[in-house]
C-alpha cells in the first residue's frame, strides 16, 4: 500500500488546480493565515529594530575592547537583516505584505531600541533584546505547531540564530566583567 498516506494523485492534482491565485497556500494549509502575517510582521519589527540597534552599536563601541565587540554587533546586525528578508518573504508567500513602514516600527516590535551610553550597557541591552526574541519566537513556533509547518521551520531556524546571539553577548559580558 505504498503512498496510502496521501491522498490520491488525481484528487491532488484537481486541488492544485483550484484557487491557483494563492499561489503556496493550498487546502491543506490550516494555520489562521491573517494571524500568521500578523505574527510574521511583527517578527518582521522586531528584527529591523534588532538590526538598527546593532549598526547604532557597531559604530558607537569605543574602548579598549571595542574592536571586537564592534564586529560581534555587525555580524549580528547582517544576520538580523537577514532574518528579516526571510521573514518578509514568507509573509508575501501567505499573501500578506511585509510592513516596513517606520510607522509604529517600535509598537510592532518585540524588542525595544535602547542605545546603550557605554559598551557593557549595549551588550546587555542586546542580549535583552535577544531573550525577549527567543521567547516570542518560541511561543509563535509552539502556535504553529502542525498548523504551518513551513513557517515553523523558519522560526525555528531564526530562533537557533537568536539563542546562539544570546550565548555570544552572554559571553561578552562575563569577559568584559574579567578586564
């Protein structure tokens, strides 16, 4: 009975027919797709906003031990941008559209944007950013569920990047507490 999991082919191929417009989204897709979008667009903030907060502190590190705290904030900025593109995508994949707008960016967003005034002040302001974003992501993931597989599976990836974020400011901060 191999394939008895499926359903048949000509009754796939009949619904891959129908409602051609919506592109990705099929029947079998389950998810609240208006809620999805809303969800995505404010992953979609908060990333920008992560991604503002981290070039401001790329050029605002000075000291000792700027230079390669500096690049850690850059990396992490190309990453949030990143992030974001992978986001705007699949919201436009839904049909929705991805909001750029400046707008209430900061309302949307999970993450706030605090500058920080010196080094260890914008490491642990990052790394609180990263934390809300790992939770939220966490909990957007678990709302998925089953529901949108392919959305999961992007914010889970996102999610991995997050945590891996916060280990790296997580360590910044105890060696910048050792000098």
């Amino acid at each position: 009975m191999a394939g008895a999991f499926l359903s048949d082919i000509a009754t796939l191929r009949k619904r891959a027919r129908e409602h051609i417009a919506q592109g990705a989204v099929t029947p079998g897709y389950h998810a609240d797709r208006d809620t999805v979008i809303k969800l995505l667009n404010e992953a979609l903030a908060t990333e920008i906003v992560c991604t503002l907060r981290y070039k401001r502190h790329y050029f605002m590190a000075k000291g000792i031990h700027a230079e390669g705290v500096a690049a850690e904030f850059l990396e992490h900025a190309n990453e949030e941008q990143q992030h974001a593109d992978l986001i705007a995508a699949r919201i436009t994949q839904l049909g929705g559209e991805p909001d750029f707008s400046p707008d209430g960016l900061a309302s949307r967003s999970h993450a706030e944007y605090v500058e920080g005034d010196t080094l260890e002040d914008m490491i642990r302001e990052d790394l609180i950013a990263e934390r809300i974003a790992i939770d939220s992501y966490r909990e957007i993931i678990t709302y998925l569920a089953e529901k949108d597989s392919t959305t999961r599976r992007l914010m889970e990836e996102i999610l991995a990047k997050e945590e891996e974020h916060a280990d790296d400011l997580a360590n910044l901060l105890e060696d910048l507490g050792r000098h």
